[in-house]
C-alpha cells in the first residue's frame, strides 16, 4: 500500500491549490481525480463561462464602434468558432495545473476515490494510505423542485458547451451563473428570456446593484421577469415549452440557474466517520477539520459561499493547519463576490439593507462612474460604485460595483478592509488618473462627506 502525507481527492480550484501548497510544506502528496484535472471550475464553469463572456464582451464593443468613431457592420458569430476557443482557454489552463502538479512532485491517481476509515483511500483496486486527506470534491447542479434536468433542460456547465447557438433561450435564476449566461447569450444574438422569483435580478446584490443590472440586461434585449415561477417544462426534440405565470413560453433551451449541492455521492463519509450539518455540508471547523481526525474538506463541500478563490483559500488553511501553522478562519463575508455579466457585478461584505438591519451607524457613498473622468473617457458613464460603512468608527462595511471592471475593482475595497483600514483611508489615498478606481476613492470620500466630483 502506497503512503502519503497528504491526499486531496479532487482537483479543482480547492483540491490543486491545496496539493501545491502541501507540496510546498514538505508532504508528499497525492491528488485524486475521477474526471479531468482543474476541477469543474477549470473544465466545465468559471473559465469555460468567462471564455465565452469575453466572445460577448468583445462582440458588444464592436457594435458600439460607431460610438468611438469606427463604422462597422454587425459582428457575426460563428459559434464553432467561440467554442473552439473556449476549449483552448480551458486546455491551456489545465495543462498548466497538470505542469504544476509534476513541478511540485504531485502525484496524480486517476480514478474515484472513497474513505475507507483509518487514513486509508480507495480508488479502483488500490488503497492508499495518507496522515491527512482533504475532501475537495465540489458540487454538483441540482434541479428546482418540480423540474428535472434531460433532453433540452441543462445546467449551467451545459449551457458553456451547448453544441449550436440556439435562437431562444431561458434562463431559470438571476444569480450569478444565470445572470453571467443571459448576458453572454444575449449578446451573441440569442433571444433570452430571464426568470427569477424574487421580485429583482441578482438578489443577493445590493438593491441599487440590481436595479441597474436590470436596466443593463434590458438595454441587451433580455426579457426580463421578476417575481415570476417557472413551471411545466416540457423538453421535446428541438424545443422546451414552459409555463410562467399566466403565459406560456419556448425555447430552444431551458437553463436551471438555481442551485448546487455537495458532491459526496459514494465518498464514504459514513465509513470514515465524517458528518453533515444540518444543509447537508460537510461539517468543519475555521481549519476545515472535519469531525474525522485528519480528514480535512474545503471548497463547495462545506458552508460559505460557493466560489472558487474561497476553495483555494480553505486548502491552504487546511493544509497549514496539518503542518502545525498558527490558520485564522477566513471572514466568508469579506471575500469578494464577482458576477462577470455585463454590466459587471462585484461585491463584498454587507448590503445597505443588511447593515442597516444589523444595527450599524450606516453611512453610503454612492458615487457613478460618469462623475471621474475615466467613465467618460472610456465610454462608461452609467457604472456606479457604492459603499456602505459604519460612522462610529469609519469602517468598511460592504462595497457593491457595478460597471466596467467592477470585478477588479472590488478587490482593493477588500484589501484596504482586511488590512484595517476605512473609507476615510481609501478617500486618503492617491489614485492614479484618469482610472475607474478614482470613482472607488471618490465613493470613500462621499461616504467621509466630502465627495469632490459630485
Ligand atoms: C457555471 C459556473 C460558473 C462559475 N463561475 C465562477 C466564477 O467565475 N468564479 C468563482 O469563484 N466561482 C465560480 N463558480 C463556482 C466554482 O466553480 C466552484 O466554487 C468551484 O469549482 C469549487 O471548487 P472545488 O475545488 O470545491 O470543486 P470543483 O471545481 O467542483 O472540483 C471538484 C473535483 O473533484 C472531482 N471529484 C468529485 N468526486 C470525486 C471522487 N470521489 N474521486 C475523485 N475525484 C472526485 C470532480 O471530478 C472535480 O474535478 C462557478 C460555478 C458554475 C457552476
């Protein structure tokens, strides 16, 4: 029986950065995959998404050309051509993990892994023995209640590599992944009808962010319903016929947006005595230890949002934590939350209503990107960045971006944050010109109270 020190089962965002890491700390480490190396995130969901974003991104500057001085005709898509790309995007990135598993002398078994109890792996006919195991093994979609995936009803991985750009599509959930799809289909030409059932798009989004993601999707041509179920999906040979309130609709395809759920099936959890918590995650502590001794999960396996950069952060704790390093939990509310549709979508910490709900001093800065000089210059002046802090002592409590590189954006309000510092600091601090960041220094100073270029 072979040993290790370590052996992550899974290799997606979660499970190689962990192998690296471990690796790196002097385990001799293993990683146990059932499919393709990268994980879904790598091969199926973000890049294989964000790809095909970039063809939409690309096709909307073109159209707006004309507003820049270049005349142009209407870009055609040849979507042979998206996928062809999208699948060398997706290679490129997997190759490069499989380069780095053999640079950091990862061991890779191909195959399915279970518990067997006592530090002890199956996968196939051999069994492996490890001092610590992490359970990185991700998510898998799961239906609404009363549809069921089959035929022409897919979910979000399957809407990244449909096989034709249909003429019509539906989407079921306005969250991130069911935004990110109706803006990029939108975009490529496909009429797109956007259901969601509470009453606004992205509704885990700060209301103003919504408000103007609903205003964006329109101006896409995005049939948009708040407030409205889904029900009766028929799937037939070349369309899906569903019902919506009083009307009924078809479309070529049906997309469930509308959640996921851990991917434990068969992984032996009982036999190695791991336990759930009440939603069905894997229960762990701020180490991501599990109530097995040794066997550690992370990722979309356990509670906190289901994001890529959030498995890769549990890893390295996890395995931090095995060679005897001082962890902290991660602030699951401060890490960044990114919806790549158009407009661009990024967030972090607390809404409005939810810091008000909370009790805080709440202080907003509200400030669009037209009134910086970057917005006009680059041709978006309708972004808006959004802060909400707490008077009392001048802290960050969320941020909400929406509008050109809002996901990049975002990510220096979460810096400033968890390296202590306020809006009043941010407002302090010089930003480069002309840069959509000066709108988040400028937000900061709003919400100070002496907001310059307003
Ligand atoms: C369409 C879509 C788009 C998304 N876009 C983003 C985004 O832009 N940014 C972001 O941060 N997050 C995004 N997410 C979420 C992100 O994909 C997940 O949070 C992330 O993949 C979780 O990483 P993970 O390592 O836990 O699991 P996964 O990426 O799911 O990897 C788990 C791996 O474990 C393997 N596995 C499972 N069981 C076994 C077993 N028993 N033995 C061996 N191997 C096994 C699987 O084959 C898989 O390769 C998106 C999700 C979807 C569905």
């Amino acid at each position: 029986m072979e040993v290790f020190d370590v052996i992550v089962i899974g290799s997606g965002p979660g499970g190689y950065v962990t192998a690296i890491r471990a690796a790196q700390l002097g385990f001799k480490t293993a990683v146990v995959e059932k499919d393709q190396v990268g994980g879904r995130c790598l091969n199926y969901a973000c890049i294989p998404a964000k790809a095909v974003l970039r063809v939409a991104d690309v096709a909307s500057e073109i159209r707006e050309a004309g507003e820049f001085g270049i005349t142009v005709n209407e870009p055609t898509i040849d979507f042979g051509a998206v996928m062809e790309r999208r699948n060398k995007v997706v290679k490129s990135l997997t190759g490069g993990v499989s380069g780095l598993f053999k640079k950091n002398s990862v061991e890779l078994i191909e195959g399915s892994g279970s518990l067997r109890g006592e530090g002890r792996v199956k996968v196939g006919g051999d069994t492996y023995e490890a001092r610590f195991i992490v359970l990185a093994t991700g998510s898998v979609k799961r239906p609404i209640p009363g549809t069921e995936f089959g035929g022409r009803v897919v979910g979000t991985e399957e809407a990244w590599a449909l096989s034709e750009l249909p003429r019509t599509l539906a989407v079921i959930g306005s969250g991130a992944s069911g935004s990110e799809i109706a803006s990029a289909y939108a975009r490529l030409g496909v009429k797109v009808q956007l259901f969601e059932a509470l009453d606004r798009l992205l509704p885990s989004e700060d209301a103003d962010i919504s408000k103007l993601a609903e205003r964006g999707f329109k101006q896409q041509g995005i049939d948009v319903h708040t407030g409205t179920l889904v029900k009766d999906l028929k799937t037939g040979e070349n369309s899906v016929t569903f019902t919506y309130g009083e009307a009924s609709g078809e479309a070529g395809y049906v997309v469930i947006a509308a959640g996921r759920g851990p991917d434990i099936e068969g992984l032996g959890l009982d036999t190695a005595g791991v336990a759930l918590d009440e939603r069905g995650l894997i229960q762990v502590d701020g180490r991501m230890r599990t109530s097995a001794a040794g066997i550690y999960a992370i990722g979309d396996l356990v509670p906190g949002p289901a994001l890529a950069h959030k498995a890769s952060d549990e890893g390295v704790i996890a395995v931090e934590d095995a060679a005897g390093f001082t962890t902290h939990p991660i602030s699951y509310i401060d890490i960044p939350r990114a919806t790549f549709c158009t407009p661009n979508v990024a967030s972090f910490g607390l809404t409005e209503e939810q810091a008000r709900a909370e009790g805080y001093d709440v202080v907003v800065g509200k400030v669009p990107y037209g009134a910086v000089g970057a917005g006009t210059v680059y041709g978006d002046r309708q972004g808006l960045v959004k802060i909400i802090g707490d008077e009392r002592f001048g802290e960050l409590l969320g941020a909400h971006i929406i509008g050109a590189k809002a996901t990049e954006l975002i990510q220096e309000l979460v810096n400033a944050k968890l390296l202590e510092g306020g809006y009043p600091e941010v407002a302090r601090i010089v930003h480069g010109h002309p840069t959509l960041s000066e709108a988040v220094m400028e937000a900061a100073r709003a919400v100070d109270g002496w907001l310059i270029h307003g």
